[in-house]
C-alpha cells in the first residue's frame, strides 16, 4: 500500500513516529521527516531503508514555520501522496492542579499543530482531486479520564476533526484516517505515576498502526483490551459512566 509512496510525517523524532517512519521505510516508502529536533530527523533519515528520505525541522505550534516547511517539501517532490500527522505532547494533569501555560500546550500541539497544516496542504489535495491524511489520536480522546487535562480535549478534538475531514473530503477522492493507540512505551507515558494497562513498544505500536490502515477503515485503535472497553464506556449514559470512574478512583 504504502511502497513508492511519498510520506511526509510530522512528528517523527522518535516514538512512535520513529519506528513508524522505519517500518514504512523498509516496505518502500519515501519519507520526509518533520518536527523541531533538526539533529534528531537528520540521523532518523539516515538510518532509512531505500532512499530520497528527508529531514525538514518545523514547529507546529506556528504556522510560519509549517508553511515554510511545505514550501520546501513541495519544491523537492512533484506531489505528496500522504500526509501523517502524529506531533504530540504529554503533560498529566488533574483539574485540581490545572495550569493554563501546560494546558495550551498540549492544545497547540496536538491540535492547533494539524490546523497549521492543514492549511498548505488541503487546497493542494482538493484541487488534485487526490491525497491521504491519517491522524493519530489517542484512546484519551474517547472520553473523559482522570488526570487528563489539556491532553484528553486534545485528542478528543483531534478525532472529531478527523470525522470532520472524512464526511467533507470523500467527494475529492481524498482518504482520511484516524488511529487511536493506548499506552504505549514512549518518553511521553514515562511521565505517568499510574500502573498503564496492556502497554506496548513503540514498534509495536507501529506494525498496528500499518495494519490498520492497510485495511481501509477509518479508524484503528488498539490495544483492543483496553480500546474496546473505553469505546464501551462512551456508549453509555453520563450517570452510569460518572459512577464507574467515581466508584475507580
């Protein structure tokens, strides 16, 4: 699906945007590598299988920045057939200790960043009648959780925007896709104080997130232990769901 493709991957230092990048890589894909860390892109698109990989350092919080970026993308490559979105940042945080510099934060990145991004790249799509944007969310975004301040409104709105996308760009012959991992083994989860159920390494992360999107549907998430309960958990009434994290806590 993915061989001879031109990817470019915004947040892909490391993680799962690392390992994500190498796997797509190896199966003949074109990557070109974005996020803050010039240092940390440049080695990552050394390491690549095949070639013509690129490392192209934005930030997402800033739009100058992401246009600039695609400028120079665009002037290397005739066309850009896929577009990951997968920059993100973590900070736990409760109600009781909310802090807005930290929760603005989260909300630049996670969710302003494809905003950003969105603008260079949907007119090129919707006046080529083609194009793939995959967006990776999180099971926080199902509903909300203790302690997720900032991130899990992120998510949430990262996954609407994705449905967003679906219903209006499926008459351009543009694909849209969302992922939603749990846990999984990164910098960012080092952070949590809390046992994380079913966790899983980045890289398999990564070889869930190809076969998911390999499949066609719109959404993959996974680990399906824990997904699969969260999804049912956001099927029920408020009074219900309320006395169920009440009674966890």
């Amino acid at each position: 699906m993915f061989a001879g493709k031109r990817i470019w991957m915004v947040g892909a230092s490391e993680g799962i945007g690392e390992a994500l990048a190498k796997k797509l890589a190896a199966q003949g894909a074109i990557i070109a590598l974005s996020a803050r860390s010039e240092d940390k892109i440049k080695s990552l698109a050394s390491q690549l299988g095949g070639h013509g990989h690129l490392a192209i350092p934005l930030d997402v919080t800033k739009l100058e920045s992401v246009q600039l970026a695609w400028q120079m993308l665009t002037k290397q490559w005739p066309s850009v057939d896929v577009v990951i979105y997968n920059a993100g940042t973590y900070d736990p945080m409760g109600a009781a200790e909310y802090d807005l510099a930290r929760a603005q934060r989260m909300m630049d990145v996670n969710f302003g960043g494809i905003l950003h991004v969105l603008q260079p790249v949907l007119p090129a799509y919707v006046q080529a009648k083609a194009g793939h944007i995959i967006l990776v969310g999180s099971v926080a975004g199902f509903r909300g959780l203790p302690k997720a301040i900032g991130y899990g409104a992120s998510k949430a709105a990262l996954i609407h925007l994705a449905e967003n996308l679906r219903v209006d760009l499926a008459a351009h012959n543009i694909r849209v896709q969302v992922v939603n991992p749990g846990f999984v083994k990164t910098r960012l989860t080092e952070k949590n104080e809390f046992p994380m159920p079913f966790i899983i390494t980045a890289e398999e992360a990564a070889t869930r997130i190809i076969k998911g999107l390999e499949s066609g549907r719109f959404e993959t998430h996974f680990p399906k232990r824990l997904s699969l309960g969260l999804k049912f958990l956001s099927l029920l009434p408020y009074r219900i769901y309320f006395w169920i994290v009440d009674k966890a806590l």
